[in-house]
C-alpha cells in the first residue's frame, strides 16, 4: 500500500524526526525560548493575516508566520504546546497542498 495525502506527509516528518534525533540527540533538553514580552511581534503577525484576509491576498506563509509568533510569544506550556499542535497542523496542510499542485 502506498501512502497518500495527510498519512505520507505524517511519515516522511516521522523520518525527518528522526534524521534530527540522530543529528542532535541532545535536543530533549533544550530551553523552549519563548518570551512573552514580544507580544506585539504575535499581535503583528495575526493582523497582517488578518488584512491579507480581508483583502484576498492571504498566502500559507502569512498563516504559518502567524502561528509560528504566536507559538514563541507562549507564556506557558500548555499554551505553547497548543500552538505548535496549530503550527504543525499548518506545516501539513500547506505540504498537503503543495503535493496537489504536483503534476
């Protein structure tokens, strides 16, 4: 069987994972280095979203930009853990609609 769609690209970023872990084994133990003093840099990110939006110009960067600020502004874990849930979500989505694109 031949994985498609959403259950290939899960697999091809559990090979990436571990590509990572053989590359960096110590990265379990890595601060998070989120702030949440630039708060404004998320508030920034999520209102040009917000404008591209509204004026049809929205593109996979402006959403995944505005997750990815979001996700380093977090002030707790659950918090942060929610927002890369929604930043990985997006990667996908994104790499999903590349793969149609395809010929």
């Amino acid at each position: 069987m031949n994985p498609t769609g959403t259950t290939q690209v899960l697999y091809e970023i559990e090979l990436e994972r571990r590509a990572q872990d053989r590359k960096f084994p110590e990265q379990g133990d890595m601060p998070d280095g989120t702030s949440p003093e630039s708060r404004e840099v998320a508030d920034a990110a999520r209102a040009y979203a917000d404008h591209s939006a509204e004026h049809g110009h929205l593109t996979w960067r402006d959403i995944l930009n505005e997750e990815v600020m979001e996700a380093l502004t977090a002030d707790s874990v659950d918090e942060l853990r929610l927002e890369l849930i929604q930043v990985a979500a997006v990667a996908v989505k994104w790499i999903e609609a590349i793969d149609k694109r395809a010929p």
